[in-house]
C-alpha cells in the first residue's frame, strides 16, 4: 500500500469472519492493481456515517453483508434495477462522488449454478427452501432465466407468501409451510438458502432426506461445511449436487468487477477461499 492505494472494503457487523479480505486481496495482488480490501463492523447506528465516509475518503466500493443490506439503500444516490427488485444491496460503487447500489448475490449464485453444473434453466421448476434476503436475490435472479416455477417453503409460512407476492411479477411462484413438503416429485431443482446445516450445526437438513431422490439437482447456498449433510444425503442418492462457495465467488468477482473495470480471476479468488477454510 501506498499513498496511490485505492480503498474497497466491506460493512457488516460482525465482520471477522469474513473470507473477502483475503480473497479480494488476492485477486488485486494477481492483477498488479494496487487496490486494498478491509472489513469495517460498523454498528447499524453508524451505518449512515460509514456510507457518508466512503465519499469523504474516496473509497473506490464496499461490499455490505448482514445486518445492513437493505438499511443501506436509504443513504445512496442511485440503485440498480436488479438491487431494486431484490429489495437489498451488497455492493456499493463510488462513481466520482455518487453512491450507486447493486446486488450481485443473485447473479453470482446463477453464475456458479450455471458454470458447475451446466444445467439448463428454462422451464425448471424450483423448490427454495427459506424466504429471507438470500431467498429473495436466488429468487429474482432466477426468475429473470427463465425458470418455470418457484415455490417458496419456509417456516413462517407469511413471509413465504409475501416473497411468492413479489417473485409473481417475474415468473409463476406460490408459498408453502416448511412443514407441507411431503413429495418433491414434480421439483427440479431444491435450492436451500436458510441456515440449516451451517457449520457447527452441520448434522441438520432442512427437509426431510427421504424426500430426495436421484433426478434432483440440490444446490445449498452454506459452504462452510462445503457438503452439507442435505448434499451428503442427496449425493448418496445419486442426485447432482451443487454448494455454496461457488456463488461467494461469483459475487465477489461481479464487485470486484464493478470497482476496478477488470475481468476478476476465479480461479484464484476460489483457490484462496478453498484454502481458508481448509485452515
């Protein structure tokens, strides 16, 4: 770093956890961009100062992250048509002084759907397990492919339907209880995007195992652990399974893409990520 270093970073809290210092780091390294990427855990009071700090100091972009993707769309100039179906931003971009808001979960998510499994999506039908901010960007940007169906299950079964309301616009959605999966004969692809079976609590699925069965496609957004025990099971079946470190990657790729005008190196943003959480 020197007095010539251009800022990114990421706001959340917490945010010591987070893999994309590292992997964000790495993937200027390569380049020869003398960018720098930190983590900030910015406090929700402060959310409005932290944004109001990234024209004061010039920071090129920041990645945003829980508990602040969609208070933070109140502090920005501009947002993105997809962020704004989405209803949430992740990515902020400083264009001379003007604050614009995208989402590129969504399309990191498709993207590594896409590049890993080499599915076709038009007239899918989708079965996505949970109805919170991740389900909601899998689920536009989904529908914005093509897909046939999506049907939202969740626990809560209001908050099923109000997502199901908003993907209605885009593509043929209903809600259902979590509890009311009983046959997922007539699914393509079970996408589940809750938290169940992230580690430490890696011995739990989010459905029901025995309702799986070998022409599924099971993606799982966790990818701490990589295999879930949701994709052990649907593996041990013969299902096609698909994880999480992939759209981390792609949506990573997709900011950095944004901030430094370069095609992002994949390949080493994932061998990076690979080898963190191998430690």
């Amino acid at each position: 770093m020197n007095n010539q270093t251009v800022l990114t970073g990421l706001f959340g809290n917490p945010v010591s956890q987070s893999m994309s210092p590292n992997m964000h780091n790495a993937a200027f390294q390569q380049l020869g961009l003398n960018f720098a990427y930190m983590a900030f855990a910015v406090e929700h009071a402060q959310l409005g100062a932290a944004v109001e700090a990234i024209r004061a100091l010039s920071i090129r972009g920041v990645n945003v992250t829980i508990p602040h993707k969609v208070a933070v769309m109140k502090f920005l100039d501009e947002i993105d048509a997809e962020a704004l179906d989405i209803g949430a931003v992740n990515t902020i971009v400083n264009d001379g002084g003007k604050l614009i808001g995208y989402n590129t979960d969504g399309r990191g998510y498709v993207h590594s759907l896409l590049e890993e499994t080499r599915v076709t999506l038009s007239d899918k039908r989708i079965l996505l397990v949970g109805a919170g901010g991740a389900a909601r960007a899998v689920g536009v940007s989904l529908a914005r492919e093509g897909v046939k169906q999506i049907t939202i299950a969740n626990r809560s079964i209001e908050r099923a339907v109000e997502l199901a309301d908003d993907l209605s616009r885009h593509v043929q959605s209903e809600p259902v209880g979590l509890g009311d999966v009983q046959d997922l004969r007539q699914v393509d692809i079970v996408i589940n995007t809750s938290s169940v079976g992230m580690y430490p609590n890696m011995g739990e699925t989010p459905l029901p195992t025995d309702l799986l069965h070998a022409d599924l496609l099971v993606s799982d957004l966790i990818y701490n652990p990589l295999y879930t025990e949701l994709l052990n099971q649907a593996r041990g079946i013969g299902a096609k399974v698909h994880n999480g470190l992939g759209m981390f990657v792609h949506q990573g790729a997709l900011a950095f893409e944004l901030w430094t005008e370069n095609e992002a190196p994949l390949e080493l943003m994932r061998k990076t990520v690979e080898q963190q959480l191998g430690r």
